[in-house]
C-alpha cells in the first residue's frame, strides 16, 4: 500500500470541519496536525471525527516547520489564506487554500510566483462550485457544441454569507477582503470555466454598492460585465448581503441553443435547454423524467444524483469531490486546474472588478500587474 499524504489543517470552523471529514473519508490521505485558534472547537472537532486531541497544535510554526507534513490544508478566515499559503510553499509543503486566493494583490503575485519556481509543488484555490454536476454536464455541453456559439453568459451569485456567531468576521474588511473574493467569486469561476472551449475575457467593467442591509465594511454588492475576446458577454449579479435563498441563476444564450438553471425552483423545474444538436430546437427539463419520457426524450434524463448549485450549507456542497481532485493531483504529480496559477485569470477578474468600480472605467485583461500593484498600495 502506497504512504498515505500527511495533512496539515488550519482553522476547524464551519467549512472547516466539513472538510476535515471529507479528508478522513480518503483512504490516501490522513489529518496529522491541526492548527485551530479555538482550541475547545478544535478538540470538539477532532473527537467528532474520531482524532486524537494530541494532533492540536498552538501555533501555525508549528506545522510549517513539521517535516512529515507534505500539504497545508487551509480553511483559516480570508486574511490569513496569503501569508499562511506563502509560509507553507516556502517550507516546500503542497496548499490547499479556500477562496479567496489572498486579500492582498502583494501576496496574490507572490504565490503565483511560488508556484512557478516550484513545479513540484500542487496548489489549490477552492472555487467549489466547478466540482458540482450539473456545471460538469454544462461544460461538457459546451464543448461539444450543444448550443453553438454562446453569445450571452449570466451567472449570478447572490445570498447572504454566513456570518453567524465568531464568523462575525466576515464583516471586518481588514480580515474578509472584498465581497467578490468572499463568494462572488464562485459565479465568476463557474463562467470562466464554462467559456474556456470558447473564449478567452478581455476586459471587466463593474459596479458596486454599499452594505444595505448588514453591516458590511467592505461593499458587499457587485455587477460584473466581461467582455470575451468573441465579442461574447459575460455578466453577474452579486450580492453577499442579502437575500431569500441561494441564488445561482445560469442564462446562456449561444447561436443554436440555450441553457436556464433557476436555482429557486422546485428540482424538475431548475434546468431546462434547448439545443438544435440535441433537442431538435425544443425546450427539455432534464430533471424532470416523468415529462422527457412523456415527450419521448427519455435518452436526455440526467441522473438522479446530479447536484445543482443551489444551496448555502457547505455540509451539501461537493467537497468531497474537490478534495479527492487535489489528493489525486499530490498523487499523480499533476497541476490543478485550479491551482494559484491555473486560476490566476479568475482571481484577476476579482482584481479587475474593484478597481473598475472605484474608477468608474473599464480594465482590460490580462491585468496589468504593474498598474494593479499601484492601485492597491493605497488601498
Ligand atoms: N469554498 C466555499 O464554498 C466556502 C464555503 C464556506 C467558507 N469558505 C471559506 O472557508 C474559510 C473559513 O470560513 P468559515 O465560514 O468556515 O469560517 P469560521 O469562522 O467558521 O472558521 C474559521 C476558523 O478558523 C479559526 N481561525 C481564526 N484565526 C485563525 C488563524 N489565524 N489561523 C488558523 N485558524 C484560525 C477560527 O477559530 C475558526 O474556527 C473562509 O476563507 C471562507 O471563505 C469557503
């Protein structure tokens, strides 16, 4: 039986803890250390998962400097992803790392320049929501062709982060970031991927509001337009303050299909397509059987365990499958799609949008790294 990958964890809080267990339920892969602020909550989550309390350490040297340890799996809050990320690939340790990347554009650069000076190491940023089915079966539709060329890309992202108890602070700009780094982000990443067969974005032009509802520091509501180099147009709705439910809304409109996801829709009803390669032009519910097979396209039912994107409970999300992806990368020697460089046009995309909504002008794509360093010295 081959080694088992030895796992340093940071922060056993909410998704956290989800994570823990999805680790423990990996035959390649064991929890060694934990580093968690909380100590009573990272007691609480070790004997939960059936650890030795033993494995709890009071200081985050204290995995970075541990030689059994081959990855650090981070799930701190946002401010900490950079300079725990930084620390660990400097130690020569593989990151796992959850959105957002960084809160600073300073350590953003700095880890993919890690990263690029050590090939051997596999990183990671947790953009969840490409791991869901329905974006797999979306993608693949994509590519194939289903619905021509996509002229039209909405993807919004809208409910309101929890922030529950100590996850108070999401609300403190200094330790959350921006709002597009906090969840927004997941809806930009799902876009990207979904156009990447197609084409590349080529300019971002955003607004944004201010807190309407909680006390958010930093603006917790933004529109993003993307410009693709097809001319196509990519838009988002988001909004991490408030809400009524999950809101991931999908509108594709290409030249011989289109795709609608209503995430707040009973499940027969929150897919449905059209494809001329596919549908003969008319309009299928794929998580409705009973009417495929009424209307003979019994061939076009999705499997009864594909997942939508569609709830705010991160027990639900898929991350199982994402945490089996970056095992089998260590494994395999493999980079992520999602790694600190694969991603890197998605997380500029976050960069882009701030600065656009604070000057009130369009930023092209790639980001200008130069100009983007300036813009955020100041902030
Ligand atoms: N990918 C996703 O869909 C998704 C979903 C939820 C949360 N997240 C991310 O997970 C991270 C944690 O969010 P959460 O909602 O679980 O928050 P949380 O507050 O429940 O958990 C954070 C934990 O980190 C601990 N902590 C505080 N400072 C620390 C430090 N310096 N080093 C290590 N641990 C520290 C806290 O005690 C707490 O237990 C955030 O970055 C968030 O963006 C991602």
């Amino acid at each position: 039986m081959s080694k088992k990958i030895k796992v340093g964890f940071v922060g056993a809080g909410w998704m956290g803890s989800v994570q823990m267990r999805r680790i423990t339920e990996h035959n390649d892969a064991e929890v060694v250390a934990l580093f968690e602020k909380n100590v009573e909550r990272g007691k609480e989550v070790l004997k939960s998962l059936g650890l030795s309390e033993e494995i709890l350490v009071d200081d985050y040297q204290k995995i970075v400097n541990n030689p059994d340890i081959d990855v650090v799996w981070l799930v701190s809050p946002n401010s900490f992803h950079g300079p725990q990320s930084i620390a660990a690939m400097e130690a020569g340790k593989h990151v796992f790392c959850e959105k957002p990347a960084a809160t600073t554009f300073d350590d953003f650069c700095k880890q993919i320049e890690l990263e690029r000076n050590n090939p051997n190491l596999k990183t990671f940023v947790d953009y969840l929501m490409n791991f869901d089915s329905m974006e797999n079966h979306l993608r693949q539709m994509v590519a194939e062709g289903h619905f021509g060329k996509i002229t039209q890309i909405q993807i919004n992202y809208r409910h309101p982060v929890n922030i529950a108890g100590d996850k108070v602070w999401k609300l403190d700009k200094s330790i959350m970031g921006d709002a597009i780094g906090m969840g927004i982000i997941h809806s930009i990443s799902a876009m990207i991927n979904l156009m990447s067969p197609q084409a590349k974005p080529v300019a971002v032009y955003a607004t944004n509001l201010k807190s309407q509802v909680r006390g958010f520091e930093a603006e917790p509501i933004y529109n993003i337009l993307l410009k693709f180099d097809n001319d196509a147009t990519g838009f988002c709705f988001g909004n991490i303050d408030s809400g009524n439910g999950y809101d991931a809304y999908h509108n594709l409109f290409g030249t011989k299909g289109g795709f609608v996801f209503e995430s707040q829709t009973d499940r027969t009803h929150k897919v449905r397509y059209w494809s001329e390669k596919s549908t003969d032009g008319k309009w299928v519910w794929p998580l409705d059987p009973e009417r495929c097979r009424a209307e003979g396209m019994e061939k076009l039912i999705w499997p009864e365990d594909t997942t939508t994107p569609d709830s705010g409970d991160v027990v639900e999300h898929q991350t199982g499958a994402c945490v089996g992806h970056f095992i089998e990368c260590i494994k395999n020697d493999k980079k992520s799609f999602l790694s600190f460089e694969s991603s890197k046009n998605v997380a500029e995309i976050g960069w882009a949008a701030q600065m656009s909504a604070a000057t009130g002008k369009e930023v092209q794509l790639p980001l200008n790294t130069k100009e983007a360093k300036e813009f955020f010295s100041g902030s």
